[in-house]
C-alpha cells in the first residue's frame, strides 16, 4: 500500500531516554512524490527539521536537525517504518542514532493525530 505523509501531523507516544523528543513535540510532515520534510517543535525543542526519502512500502531514510533549549544544534539519523492502524492513523516505528554528542541509538513511536 502506498502511504502518503504529506500535511500529516505526528506526535512521539514513546521515546527512549537519551533523545530530545517527548509528547510535547509535534511534527507536520509534508511530502512531494518520494521527499519527505516535517518541521517540529515542544517540550525541549525550540525547532527542528528533517528531510528525508520515502520508499514504495512507506519506510522513511531521513535526517534531522534540531535546536534545544540549551542553545545545542544536535544532529541525527533515522528510519521510520509505517503501520497502518486499525483506525487508518498511520504509526511510525523509528531507529534512530545521534550524530553529534553521544552518537547513542535510540528508538521512538510516533503516531498521527
């Protein structure tokens, strides 16, 4: 099935530890045939971007940069596979890797609202 993003609206339901991202932040994502690109903002995040290619089964390859609340420009890498939900919502299951500070992994799900 083919899953278009585009003006979908996300927010994280689970999060590990060592990311920035929280319940707070919501994402607007927007798509133009395979590009992905979301701005996001909340809780320790003053503003953040990704963008990202999306291949024919949903699966996002993206990368994003965001700025906190301690003035940090932190950087990352992330693959984000789809599922549909019994509601027709749309959940994001991400692998994700920091790549500034620690450069630790960590995995969220985001789901739309």
């Amino acid at each position: 099935m083919k899953i278009n993003y585009h003006n979908k609206t996300f927010r994280p339901i689970s999060v590990s530890k060592n990311g920035e991202v929280s319940n707070e932040v919501l994402f607007l994502y927007q798509q133009t045939q395979n590009i992905i690109s979301a701005n996001y903002s909340g809780g320790s995040i003053v503003q953040g971007h990704l963008l990202g290619l999306v291949d024919e089964n949903g699966v996002i390859n993206m990368r994003y940069h965001q700025v906190n609340h301690q003035g940090e420009i932190m950087t990352g890498q992330c693959i984000s596979t789809p599922e549909i939900m019994y509601n027709g919502k749309i959940r994001l299951y991400e692998q994700w890797q920091w790549t500034s500070g620690d450069f630790s992994k960590g995995t969220s799900i985001l789901e739309e609202i």
